[in-house]
C-alpha cells in the first residue's frame, strides 16, 4: 500500500493531509500565503489595483502548487458521496441530496476576508 501524503475527503472532491509531510507542507503553504500578503502590504508608492492583481495572481499560483502536490502525493482526486471506497450514489434526505461539505460558505468566507483587505 502507497503512503499518502493527502487523502481524498469522504464527501465532495478534495484533500486533507494525513501524513506529517502533508500538515508540512499545509503549514508552509499558509506561512508563504500569509506573508506574500504581509509583504504587499507593506509596499509603499504603488496602487491599490497593482497589488490586489499581485495578491491574486500570487496566491493562485501558490494554490496551484499546493493542488499539484496533492495530486502527486495524495490518493486519486473524485467526487465522494461518502460511505466508503468506491461507493458512488447519492444518499436522499428529506428528497434532498445530502452533502457534508460547506464549500460555499468557505468560498464566501475568503471572500469576505479578501474584500476587507
């Protein structure tokens, strides 16, 4: 059996670490994150629109890296619907699809932290 570095999460598409290797390289994704922000902030004599594009265009390349090593070092990237290796179907609840991830509420989460910047 492979050692991952990333396993896939049990509902929706996506990684976790489950490794030290995997938190590592989390924690530096973070610092360099963090301080790519601190840096920009700290810049002085350029345009709020310079450094938001730099700000933007940094951290999606830094998110493409991270996704890149997770691909690499964690288990096969799919949909999960939970319940198990290669259980696929959808579980009804109440006539709804049940879904255990809050994507959208990350998503509008960061995004508010990014237009309070």
């Amino acid at each position: 059996m492979k050692h991952y570095w990333f396993k896939a999460r049990s509902y929706g598409w996506g990684w976790y670490p489950s490794a030290w290797q995997g938190w590592l390289v989390l924690f530096v994704f973070l610092v360099l994150d963090v301080g790519n922000a601190y840096r920009l902030d700290s810049m002085k004599g350029v345009s709020q629109e310079r450094i938001a594009i730099e700000l933007i265009l940094e951290t999606l390349l830094l998110v493409g890296v991270l996704v890149l090593i997770c691909y690499k070092t964690g288990e096969k990237p799919e949909w999960r619907w939970g319940g198990g290796e290669g259980r696929r179907e959808k579980r009804e609840v109440r006539g709804r699809i049940k879904i255990k991830n809050n994507v959208w509420i990350y998503f509008l989460c960061g995004m508010q932290l990014f237009l309070e910047l």
